[in-house]
C-alpha cells in the first residue's frame, strides 16, 4: 500500500478525509490484486446471501436506489460475477445471485483485506489496531 505519504493536506485532516485515504489505500489494493472488480461492485456481492434478493432489496441493504443499484448488477452480470432471473413469484422483479465468479471475487477480496489489517496492525500494534477496529465498530453499527 503506497498510502500518502509526502502528501499532507493543508488543513489538520479530519476523520472523513483519513477514512477517504484509507479507502483510497484499499482502492489501490483492489485494483492491483482484482483489477476486473472495482470497490463499489465488491459492497454488493458482499451483501448477496446464497439464494440472492431482488435488485429492489438489495438496494434496499446497500442504501441505493434501485435504478443506480440495477446499473451495478448489469455492469456485475456482464463479468459474469452474478445471474439474474425472472423469481417464481413476480414476474416484473429480478432476482440476483452471485455466481461461482463472484464468490470466488469475494474470498480473494477477503483475503486481501485481512492482509491490509495484517499490516496496518504490525504498523501501529496487535493492541491498538484491535482497540481501533472494535470503537470503529462501535461507533459505524450503533
């Protein structure tokens, strides 16, 4: 991760622009390890259980409408890392499961992101970074 360094903002940095170059950092990751993927296309394989949810609940869960999130399920399709169908029960709505493709996308972008917490743990200790990930999930789930 090449992260930011020699690059400082002009103003003390905040928490949503430390969080943006974090994400920036991963960004980086992601195209280097699975370059056909990007980040946002990843949050919503993420979210798809085994027997997949229509575009309008998986909108629903990853908080986009459902026409941006249709966009992101084509664009998925179209690489093979989803498959849409016509549901038993309704014939106006799709439903999208995730592929082989798609599963096997989302274990190899686990893998690299328990390697990112690998790192940024051997960077600032085992203790802190375990403190830092449980107020952080304190703080983003409530």
């Amino acid at each position: 991760m090449t992260g930011v360094k020699g690059r400082m903002p002009t103003v003390e940095p905040h928490l949503p622009m430390l969080m943006g170059m974090v994400f920036g950092q991963l960004r980086e990751r992601l195209a280097e390890d699975l370059p056909e993927l990007r980040a946002s296309q990843l949050r919503l394989l993420e979210w798809l259980p085994p027997e997949g949810l229509t575009i309008s609940e998986l909108a629903e869960r990853v908080e986009m409408t459902t026409q941006g999130c249709g966009q992101f399920v084509r664009q998925l399709a179209d690489l093979g890392m989803v498959e849409v169908a016509v549901p038993d029960h309704d014939a106006r709505a799709r439903l999208v499961r995730i592929t082989d493709r798609g599963g096997d996308a989302v274990a190899r972008a686990g893998a690299l992101l328990r390697a990112c917490d690998e790192a940024w743990a051997d960077q600032v200790g085992a203790e802190r970074y375990r403190v830092f990930r449980e107020v952080l999930r304190e703080v983003a789930l409530g």
